[in-house]
C-alpha cells in the first residue's frame, strides 16, 4: 500500500504478423513501436536495477535506430557505453562485455518466456554478434544461453559478425497504445562518489553461475513454528484480538493528509470505541466470520458513502527480521484497493518515506480509467527516501494457472526479511519472485528496513490508483484473511569465499572471480564488498546470490582505479590496498574475506 499513488500509463498491445525489422536507416517514426518496447524493458526492475544491462541496451539499440550496426563492437561498447579506458581496454583481461552480454540475452529470455510471453513485439539479442533483433511473436526464438561461462569460452562463442540483412518493417503494421514511461535508473558511484555529469563507474557485471551438486551435503534450514501469529479463530461477528490488532479511523491520517494521502474516499471505522460519523456498530467493517477467518469489509451507504477498515499492530506488536506472510482472498471490483503491508515503526517521529513502507500485495482492477492490475496480478512495492510512491520499487506478479487474487482456495502472500535484503513470495516460501537490496536504489536512495517495522491491513475505496468506484463495485466488498503468522529465521551459517588474485593498475579497472561454498542449502545471500583506503572501489556482479540449490556459487568483483566525481577524473595512486568481501545469509550470519591488493603504477 503507498501513499502517492502516481502510475505509469499503461495500454494494451495489439496483434502483428510476424516480422524480423530491419537495421537500415529508416525515418524515425518507422522504429516507434521498437522504441516504446525498449523503454518498457528498461524500465522493468530486472533491468533498471543494473546500470550496466541499461547502459549496454541502450547503447546497441540507439546504434540500430541510427542504421550504424558496424560500429557496435566489443570495444565501442566496453568505452562508450561501459565506461572503460580506451588506451587501456583489453577484452582478454576483461570480459565485461561478454559477460554482461551474456546476463542480457538471459534476462530478455526469462521475460518474454513468462511474464511478456503475450508481447507481439520482442528485443532479441543472438548469439555472435551485439546487434539485436525486434523480433514479433512466432518469428525467430532466443537461443539457450545457460551454461557456465568463464572468459575464454565467452570469448569463443561471441565472434563479432556483420550486421544481418533483415526485411523491412511494414508500415501497416498496427503499433501498441502503451506509453510507460523510462524510469532512467541514477547512476550508483562507488564510495558515494556522485559522477553528476552521468560519467560510468567502471565495471558492475551481472549473473552468477551455479554449480550444482550430485547430492545435498546437508539437509537444508527449516522454519520452526510462528513466533506471532492470529488465526482469527473465535464467534461469528466477534472483534480481532485486542491484544494483537488496533484500528486506523476517519478519512485522512494523523498527520492530516486527506484520503490516507490518496485521495481514497473511504472512511474508516472500528468495532469498538468511538467512531467518526457514518460509522454504524451495528453494521461492522471488521469482524471475525466464525469460520476462522477475519473480514475487512467496504459498505456503501444509501447516501452513496464508503466505509470500510484498516487494522495495524502499531503500538502493540513490532517486527524486526523474520519470514512475514498472510493467507487472503481480496476482493475484485473497479474502486477496490486491498492491502497486506509494512510501515516503519518510527513513522510517527520521522514521517514517511523516512520511516520506509513495505507493500507485501496490493491489487486494484484494471480498467478504462485506470492502469490497474486485474484479479490475476498483485503488486508488490519498497518505499523509502528518493523512491517512493509512483517511484517506488516494485514488481507485479502474475498468479499461474489461471489463478485470481479472489479464487476460492486462496492466496499466500509473504516475505523472508533479513539484514540488508527483501524477498516476496507467493504460496510458498520457495517461490520467490522478487528480491531488493540496497544496490538496487537509486543513486540518493536510502536503505530504511533495518529497524522495526508493524503490520497493516486495509482495504480502501477509492484513490489516485484505483480510481472511485462505480455502479459495478461490489456492496459489500470484503477482504478475507485466513491468517497472518511472522516466522523468526533459523540459524543460517555463512558461506565461505574465495577468490582469485588479479594484477591492479592505477588508472584502470579489473574484474575476478569469487566463488562461494556452503556447507548446506542456504537461501539468498546477501553480498558487499569495501577497499581500504577508499581512494579505489569495487562492484560486486551480483550482490544477492541464491545458494537454495546448490553448494557452490560463482560471482564477479570489478575492481576500480580510475573514479569520477564531480570535481573531475580521481585516479588510485599506487600502493597497497584490502578488499573486503561479506556475505550474510538471511539470519544474520556473515562470513569474510579480507586480501591485499598492490596497485601498481604504469
């Protein structure tokens, strides 16, 4: 649940016979449908959170717009687009292109096989060359590209090639009605260092290759019982638990922001106590249904008024860390904006977005008016300073098989929260569908979900997002939870790391392998990695790595000499240097590694 509901607009895409476009120099307009689709997959978290998937496709797909495929090469692409040395670029030292490359064809892959599998339009980019492909459903498919690659073989199986000779568009062709805006993501500087003039950080590559192993070593961590919990168990129209549950009321927020600071147009009552007008006792917003389950129910009055219920466990349960979930069937129906959510414990003293906000699920209809969701997608959202609201970080999940968010069997919405790290699931603590951690917030962004946090339950009417509801909305409409149940996560031991030596020289940057060994099957681990003294940096590829399947785990580090800041060009001097690397499971424990580094002089 947000406080600004600001969205991006969003239309349907039409249907097109299948067709390769062509590279050559046409009119501008002629790429518009191909621009628009590139925005979109810029846009999308699993890209905007890695400059250097941004920089790389924006750079390919601009030279191809232009009919100027001969100049995408290994080497413009490492200096125009990736930041590196020109004088000093090798690509058999540093395979940033390659590798990246590789994290791109994947990651395009992955998301027009499933959540854009419906997209007429699609980026391909094929394998021995740079130049890619907008390719319409039915027409070529992308290759496989999952085996583990170390530098030598990326090299041999990425040949440069001349650009391919494709059909030209049809102009005939209907183009799509979505407008999504590009979410340029902020540069991260290493050290804090802000290049203002938008000049690269050398060297953050992407994707991780596992190695699996023949059998587990050890069986993998188990979650225990729920440390806090309600069932919902009690008499039919009884209240929730006093002990556990308070209630928000009126029309705006304590802090005065009218609508919740959504301009919703519900109001909100309680079971018990004093309760602003157009509330009726009598005729309850939240109450238990007998059948082990909690209702949060929206009523419209004859008068043609909403009210309606949001519960919180603010000021009597906090929560720092755990495995959070709700089981619930929310309701469908254009005005409806259900809710399982986070808010910072700290809000009252800090505000929002400083006190930061988690929005576990939320759904609202999609319609004509709105650019919602529809009953088969939930949103799931992080809020916290430079990223919230429209801004905010999130991801949609679409429920499989035909599922809806008001199916009769229910939903299961969660997270596992630990230090440093975010993870949403649905149905099952193992299908995690999005992970955040604080690499992936933009440049000014703050990390704000180390401290305590209290649960909150709503279901609002009305709203910037959902838009007001209609003759259509259902009367009642009710949000029915079958439990909510906070987990403590069991010990988790740190894996151990390794890594492998390289040459460092001021003025440049280079990349190593770390690999990571668990002893069994560990989750998500979270990574980051420091150089002492700081007048040199490091970027981690990847700094989750997922270690719920197998034993051994490889990740990249690029080591940089050669910064920006806003005052110009910082280069390491020579000397001697630590890199630290630290991985923390989802429990909390960490483990080190702490080397030397000599960086030489030319």
């Amino acid at each position: 649940m947000q406080l600004d509901a600001s969205r991006d607009e969003i239309g349907k895409l039409g249907d097109a016979a299948p067709l390769v476009l062509s590279s050559s120099q046409p009119a501008e307009d002629q790429f518009r449908e191909e621009r628009e689709e590139l925005q979109r997959v810029l846009g999308h978290p699993e890209f905007s959170r890695s400059a250097n998937l941004v920089r790389f496709l924006s750079y390919i797909c601009e030279k191809y717009f232009e009919g100027r495929d001969d100049e995408i090469r290994e080497y413009s692409i490492a200096v125009e687009a990736l930041g590196r040395r020109g004088t000093s670029f090798d690509s058999h030292v540093d395979p940033i292109v390659r590798v990246t490359a590789r994290s791109l064809r994947k990651k395009l892959r992955e998301l027009y096989e499933a959540e854009w599998q419906d997209h007429p339009l699609q980026i391909v980019l094929p394998l021995g060359h740079y130049v890619p492909e907008f390719v319409r459903r039915n027409g070529a498919t992308q290759p496989a590209d999952d085996a583990p690659l170390d530098p030598a073989e990326a090299e041999a199986q990425t040949v440069e090639t001349p650009p391919v000779e494709r059909p030209a568009p049809d102009p005939a062709q209907p183009a799509d009605n979505l407008r999504q805006r590009l979410r340029l993501p902020l540069l991260k500087v290493a050290l804090g260092i802000l290049a203002a003039a938008a000049v690269f950080v050398a060297g953050y590559f992407w994707g991780a290759h596992a190695v699996r192993p023949q059998a587990p070593a050890a069986q993998s961590f188990q979650w225990g019982d729920p440390v806090w919990s309600d069932e919902f168990n009690g008499q039919k129209g009884q209240s929730p638990d006093p002990s556990k549950w308070t209630f928000d009321t009126g029309s705006h927020d304590e802090l005065g922001n009218q609508g919740w600071g959504n301009g919703e147009v519900e109001t909100y009552c309680a079971p018990r106590g004093v309760n602003p007008p157009g509330c009726d006792p009598r005729d309850p917003d939240v109450f238990l249904d007998g059948n082990s389950h909690l209702v949060l129910r929206a009523l419209r009055a004859p008068d043609g008024k909403w009210t309606s219920a949001r519960i919180t466990t603010r000021g009597l349960q906090s929560f720092q860390y755990g495995r959070i979930e709700a089981r619930m069937k929310m309701p469908v129906g254009t005005g409806l904006w259900p809710a399982f959510w986070m808010l910072g414990s700290n809000f009252m003293t800090t505000g929002w977005p400083a006190s930061g906000s988690v929005t576990i699920a939320e759904n609202v209809a999609l319609t004509e008016r709105s650019n919602g969701l529809g009953p088969s997608v939930i949103r799931s959202t992080i809020h916290g300073p430079h990223y919230f609201g429209g801004n905010g970080l999130w991801y949609d999940f679409h429920l499989p098989d035909g599922g809806r968010v008001d199916d009769g069997n229910f939903h299961t919405y969660g997270i596992i929260w630990s230090p440093g790290m975010l993870q949403f699931y649905v149905d099952d603590p193992a299908n995690v569908f999005f992970v955040r951690d604080a690499d992936d917030l933009p440049a000014d962004g703050i990390w704000v979900f180390d401290h305590p946090f209290y649960l909150m339950m709503n279901l609002a009417v009305g709203g910037s997002w959902p838009g007001n509801p209609d003759a259509t909305t259902p009367n009642p409409a009710d949000l029915i939870v079958d439990y909510v149940r906070v987990y403590k996560i069991p010990p988790v031991a740190a894996p151990s790391i390794q890594w492998q030596p390289v040459d460092v020289r001021a003025g440049s940057s280079v990349a190593s392998v770390i690999t990571l060994h668990a002893q069994t099957y560990s989750g998500r681990v979270h990574l980051t990695c420091s150089v002492v003294p700081a007048t040199a940096a490091c970027l981690l590829a990847s700094s989750v790595v997922d270690l719920s399947s197998t034993l051994s785990q490889t990740d990249s580090v690029t080591l940089s000499t050669d910064l920006f800041s806003e005052k110009g060009r910082l280069v390491t001097p020579p000397g001697r240097y630590k890199l630290t690397i630290t991985a923390t499971t989802i429990s909390g424990d960490h483990s080190q590694l702490t080397v030397p580094l000599a960086v030489k002089g030319d």
